[in-house]
C-alpha cells in the first residue's frame, strides 16, 4: 500500500509527497509547503492571493478550497480519510 500524505488544507490523505506542489483532488488546494505556522500568510505563489486559512475557510463552508474550484472537486474516498 502507498504512503500518501495530508493535505494541508482538507485533511485528507490525498498527497504523494508533503511540499510537493500536488493538487489535492477533494479541494484543489496546490500543496506549496504551507504550513500550520504561516497559515494566515499569502504567499502569492501557486494558490494565488488565497492563504491557507482562508482555503481551509472555504473548504469548511463549501467543499473546496476557493468556490471556483467547486467543479473540479471530489469527495475523498475511504483510503484517504
């Protein structure tokens, strides 16, 4: 069985390596190292003006990591929970 990693943003274990700029499939969070610790920081890198905590804010209200992500998302399946 493979080791996947958690997404930063859903939780879910979804990611073949941590840092890895991965997108997640059940959030479409772009894995670019961020952490717990810098998680209210925008990094305007490959998620754009979207920090952590705000994908984490939308996931939580939506299903995604940003709303226009909605038709690309998934739900997790049974090996990822």
């Amino acid at each position: 069985m493979e080791t996947r990693f958690r997404c930063p943003c859903c939780g879910y274990r979804t990611l073949e390596a941590p840092g890895a700029l991965a997108l997640c499939p059940v959030c479409w969070w772009e894995d670019d190292g961020q952490e717990d610790s810098d998680a209210a920081e925008v990094r305007l890198t490959v998620n754009g003006a979207l920090s952590l905590d705000e994908a984490r804010e939308h996931y939580a209200r939506c299903g995604a990591a940003h709303p226009r992500f909605l038709p690309y998302v998934r739900k997790p399946q049974t090996t990822e929970l």
